[in-house]
C-alpha cells in the first residue's frame, strides 16, 4: 500500500497498525479510491486476526487461572482436614492421658 501511497515504511506501518487495532486515528488515510477495497479487506482481516489472538491468550489464561483455583481449593481442603486431624489427635491423646492417670 505504501507503493501506492507514497507513504515512507514507517508511515505505512503506523497505518497498517493503527487500522488493524482498530483505533483508526484517521491522521493516514489512503487517498486513492482503488484502494478502499483493499484497506477495508485488510482492516476486516485485522481484526479478525486481532480478535483470535486475544481469545487465544485469553483462554490460556483463563484456564491457568482456573488450574491455581483448584489446586488453592485442594490446598485448603487439604489444611482444613489437619486442622480437623490436629484437634481430634488432641482428643485422643486427652483421652488415652485421663484413662490411663
């Protein structure tokens, strides 16, 4: 598109990013109107690719998040069944201690 445009890379790609993250300032714009098809396939095509790597990075996460509640789910179970272990040892042994003295 730059070829088309006289745009230097620079400016073609501070284009091609802004108009594929949506955000469309609208300070470059490509000024011949051959070239709408082909902007707005690419912006579409953009978005579309922006979209899925977002989703993507966001399911990794989410299901990472959903790992680390489960094992902190399992750790509390786990400390509270000592906790619950720790008073009924405490129990016995008061027991054993006061058939025994």
């Amino acid at each position: 598109l730059h070829s088309y445009e006289k745009w230097t890379f620079g400016q073609a790609f501070y284009w091609a990013f802004i108009s594929m993250s949506s955000i469309g300032f609208g300070d470059i714009v490509p000024e011949r109107t051959e070239m709408f098809p082909i902007t707005i396939a690419y912006i579409l095509i953009g978005l579309a690719l922006a979209s899925m790597c977002i989703d993507t990075s966001a399911a990794y996460y989410i299901r990472k998040i959903h790992f680390f509640g489960r094992k902190m789910k399992s750790a509390q179970a786990t400390v509270s069944d000592l906790i619950r272990l720790s008073v009924s040892i405490v129990q016995l042994s008061d027991s054993i201690s006061s058939f025994f003295f």
